[in-house]
C-alpha cells in the first residue's frame, strides 16, 4: 500500500510545506508575543521575576539558556532572535541549504523557546506552549525539499494531534456533567476566558443547535482522531473534518494559536493526490542513510517517553496538559474539562483624589482581550496570546490562583509602570501624576439580549458582587 511505503512521496510533499511554513509563522508570533510582553511579567523589574524563580530551580528541572545568566538585554535578544530565525523559516531557509543544515535550523527555535518557557512561570503555564514545543521538535524531523517526508515523522505527528484532541475528547466526557447531557455550550460561549467578536452571536444560537455543537465535539475529539491511522483516503477525511471543527473554534473564542496549530498538525494527514490536486510533487533524491536512522531513532525516543501521556490517557484521574518531562516532548493535552455556569471579571480601578470618600470618582484601567467596558465588542486577538488577560479570567475564578503576581500588578500600575502600562488598552491616568489610590472589584458578567443589546448598545451587563482586593495608596 502506498501509504505505508518508508518514504510517502506522491501526497504528502504539500502537508509538509503547508505544515512547516505554518509552525513557523507560529513560531513567529510566539516570540514576538514574549518579546513584547515579558518586561512587565517576568523581567528584572516583573511582577514575577526570573533571577528569583532560577534561584530555586535547578537546570534538570528547568533546562534553559537564562540558568547560566539571565538580563531583560538577553531575555529580548533571545526572543528577537527567534523571531528573526522565524520569518527566515517563513521565507523558506529550510528549504533553501542542505538536509543536514535544515534540522538545526528548526532545532534552534525549539530550544530558544524552551528557554523561554521553562522561566516563564504561570504566565508561560499554558498548554499551546507545550504543543509548539513538541510540534516544533518533530517538524525538524520531516526533512525539506531534498528529500521526501519520511512516512514515520508523519505518523508521530498524527499521533501528536490524536492526543491533543482524544485527550480535550476524554477529560470532558470523563468530566463536567454538562459535555455528557449536551448542555455545556448553553454557557461556554459566555464564560470562556476570551470571547471573540463573534461569541456573542454564537451564545445566543437556539439550545437545539448547541446540543449538536456538543456532540459535534464529541465525534470531532473521540471519533475523527482514530481515523487519522485508517487507510487513506480515510484518514485525508478524517483531518479534513478536525480541520473545520478547529476553524469553528476560531471564530467562536480566541485561543492563542491552539486552534492553528491543531489545523496544522491535521494538515500533515492530508494525502492531496486524494483531494483531485494535480500538481506534480517535486523530484526528491534518494533519502540518505543517515537521515533514515536519524528518524527511526527519534521515533523510537518518541515512543518510549509516550508511555507516561498513554497511561494519563488510559487513567480515571486524567490530568490536563502536563509535560511529564523538562523538555516538552510527549505530553498530554486536554482543554474544559468543566465549564464555567458564571463568568466574573476583575475590575480595577484608581483615582487621583487626595483621600477617600463616598463621593470619590474611580476610573477603570481597559485591558485588550478581557471584557472591561460593557459597550465594546470582543475583539479577535488569537492566534496572538494575551498573557495577562488570559491570567485576569484565572484570577476572576480564584484569587489564590492569582496571589504571587496580584498585588504585583496593582504596585506596578499605581506608579505609573510603563511595561506595565503597555500591556494594557487603556490607562486612565496617562499623562498625568497618576493614580493615588487603587483598588480592584469583582464583577458579575453575562452577554446581553438581543433587545438589551438594541435597546442600550451593551455587548454585556454586568453586576458589582464585591470588593475583590485591598485598596492600596500610593504617598505623594
């Protein structure tokens, strides 16, 4: 069968662009993101910096390049680097200098981003920085336009996104009550972390259609991965379907770049000589010996470290998106295991007044993702990631979560931060001495009905529930 020939020439030579030029793009994005954002959250002067966090973590547990010395001057030229190294992949160095050169260059993304990463804390605890991760490792893997993709580096990623989607399928059957009665998306698209600007037209579809979405995502992430190890054309159909579920993702929530990563990672199942496409593939050399052994290596690496996301998978207690290793390679994956029935956000506010009273006028900070003014719409931010927004959500849901880097944050706005600043949409007090007191309330949030939406103009309304931290005040 053709399909399982050692190297699959005639239909894979598209996935493997499409796929390696996408990873890139990816790659792009993420660094960009760090670069512009890790000043404020992890810098010298962070909420959580990275020298304190390197003091008590030794290299085995977190390999990177900042444990032999780290500066905010290194952090950006780390981070700026691999950007650069990214938009050249995009541009198609890969394929552009020898077999043996391409793999170091996916290499060096790969490792600066675990650099990255494993001193990223809380705000790097995500599980898109894992699957970039993995993905990036085993794209170096696929070889470039020398040769053709070798069948058994296809095959590791399938296996990479029949976890991240048997995985997101089994911690939600196994999990909130609501996935199994079909009634989860009469909330999700109100309470995910970061709506989009088209989630409010989709909370307020008929329940009817939201029952079908639910099992859609059953079928999606327990059926379709299976499929992606059946013969072809089956398993072109089957990635085809994972595709459009994760396109339906993106216009309904933003997800960093979960959903495109996903589609990417479908993408190397797609056989295009099964899809009518006519174009020749390129004419490949003979694959040489030492390229074969390599990949036979990685796959047997590959296959070992995937005990420990297969026993996840196969146990009662499954855990969402853990590395069980220092180096992100085979996790395991997972997203909502339970849904949110309330959405709450963190509210913060200051004031320019010399003390407090009852009549003292608060003015809201506005962040970019997170909803803030009730009149304006979501806006579509993936697959670029917001990282203080997304921790906001977390905080609105347990101010324990948030505790190491709260109070940091309210410290940092109440002096005028700039890094700080810069992270957010709107400060209130630019241009002035800035706030005297600041404080922060919790907020209970819903989406507004479509005649509360005419009547008013409001995409949300919301409710005050309480205070949500100390006011704190800054002496003049």
């Amino acid at each position: 069968m053709a399909d399982m020939e050692w190297n699959a020439v005639s239909g894979y030579w598209l996935a493997r662009l499409v796929f390696q030029r996408g990873l890139a793009v990816v790659y792009l994005v993420a660094f960009v993101s760090a670069a512009l954002q890790f000043r404020a959250l992890i810098g010298e002067r962070g909420m959580t910096p990275v020298p304190g966090y390197l003091r008590a973590m030794p290299f085995r547990r977190a390999p990177s390049l900042f444990q032999w010395r780290y500066s905010d001057r290194l952090f950006a030229g780390v981070a700026w680097s691999g950007a650069v190294l990214a938009a050249a992949l995009v541009a198609g160095l890969g394929d552009l200098v020898p077999l043996w050169a391409s793999i170091p260059l996916w290499l060096v993304p790969w490792a600066l981003y675990l650099s990255i990463v494993n001193v990223g804390q809380t705000w790097y605890g995500f599980g898109w920085e894992s699957l970039l991760l993995e993905a990036g490792f085993l794209a170096a893997f696929l070889g470039n336009d020398a040769v053709a993709p070798p069948l058994l580096a296809l095959l590791l990623l399938r296996w990479l996104v029949f976890r991240v989607e048997f995985g997101a399928g089994l911690i939600k059957w196994r999990g909130d009550r609501c996935w199994r009665d079909l009634t989860c998306l009469y909330y999700h698209h109100e309470t995910q972390p970061m709506p989009g600007p088209l989630s409010w037209f989709f909370h307020h579809l008929p329940r009817p259609l939201h029952r079908v979405e639910a099992a859609a995502n059953h079928v999606a992430q327990l059926g379709l991965p299976v499929l992606l190890f059946a013969p072809q054309p089956v398993a072109t159909w089957a990635a085809a379907g994972l595709i459009v579920t994760q396109l339906w993702l993106v216009l309904s929530g933003n997800f960093s770049w979960l959903n495109w990563l996903t589609v990417l990672l479908a993408v190397t199942a797609v056989d295009v000589s099964r899809l009518g496409v006519t174009t020749p593939p390129p004419t490949y050399a003979p694959t040489p010996p030492w390229f074969d052994v390599l990949v036979v290596a990685v796959t047997v690496f590959v296959a070992v470290l995937s005990y420990w996301p297969v026993r996840n998978l196969l146990s009662p207690r499954q855990q969402m998106n853990r590395s069980f290793n220092a180096y992100h390679l085979a996790n395991t994956y997972g997203a909502f295991g339970s849904v949110t029935r309330l959405r709450h956000e963190v509210v913060i506010e200051g004031t320019d007044a010399a003390r407090l009273t009852g009549e003292t006028v608060w003015h809201e900070y506005e962040f970019h993702g997170k909803p803030g003014d009730i009149r304006r719409l979501p806006r579509l931010f993936a697959p670029y990631h917001l990282r203080l927004d997304w921790l906001m959500w977390f905080a609105a849901l347990s101010p324990g979560y948030a505790r190491p880097w709260f109070t940091a944050l309210l410290e940092r706005l109440l002096t005028g931060d700039r890094d700080t600043v810069r992270l957010l949409r709107r400060d209130p007090f630019a241009g002035t001495s800035g706030p005297t007191h600041i404080r922060a309330r919790l907020y209970r949030y819903r989406f507004t009905t479509w005649r509360e939406l005419r009547t008013t103009g409001a995409w949300w309304h919301r409710e005050l529930v309480g205070p949500y931290s100390p006011t704190l005040s800054r002496r003049r």
